[in-house]
C-alpha cells in the first residue's frame, strides 16, 4: 500500500510505518496530522488517480521530531571585481512517521 502526497509545495511517496522529513509544519511531538492532498493511491494492484486529488482520501501521521539540517555555506565571488559574499544556512524540517493511509 501507498500514496503520493503534496504538502509544502513538494510530492512524497508514502507508505504505512514510514519516516519522512517534510518542509516545517507547526505543531509538537507526538502530535497526529493528517494530510488530505492525496494525489495517488495504490492497494494490492488497484491503483486511483486523482484529478487532481483524491476526494475523501488522507494520510494520517505522527510528528517525531523538529529539527534543523547541517549547515551549507553559500559563498559568491566574482573575479576581478572584489566582491564577495558568505552566508551560512539551516533549512528547518519536520520527521513524521506515517500511521494510516485511508482511501475514499
């Protein structure tokens, strides 16, 4: 069993007891989300597409952790004309792991 689901402007494909991180989303650990963009369902060969969603279709899971990745640094140069630029960046996300894919 899985599903593709939109959230944060970005398609994931899911499937039960799975961990994924996602873009930020607001709320504690521990806590039950649902996502109700669901873009594809498949269930032992039966395969639903949405048009562009599936109606009455959701995910539902469970927040593990908020968190932020490693340092990147983004550094820009340009020869010849003394100008630099340094910056250090963390991207936040959100570990959630999938309890339950409930189809329409």
């Amino acid at each position: 069993m899985l599903a593709i689901i939109k959230t944060g402007g970005k398609q994931y494909i899911v499937s039960p007891k799975q961990k994924i991180k996602i873009e930020k989303i607001e709320g504690k650990e521990g806590k039950q989300i649902e996502f109700k963009d669901v873009l594809l369902f498949e269930n032992d060969k039966v395969i639903e597409i949405g048009k562009p969603l599936i109606k009455g279709a959701k995910v539902l899971a469970t927040i593990v952790k908020q968190g932020r990745t490693d340092k990147i640094i983004v550094f820009k140069y340009k020869a010849k004309k003394r100008q630099q630029t340094k910056k250090g960046h963390h991207q936040t996300f959100t570990e959630v792991e999938i309890k339950e894919i409930i189809a329409a």
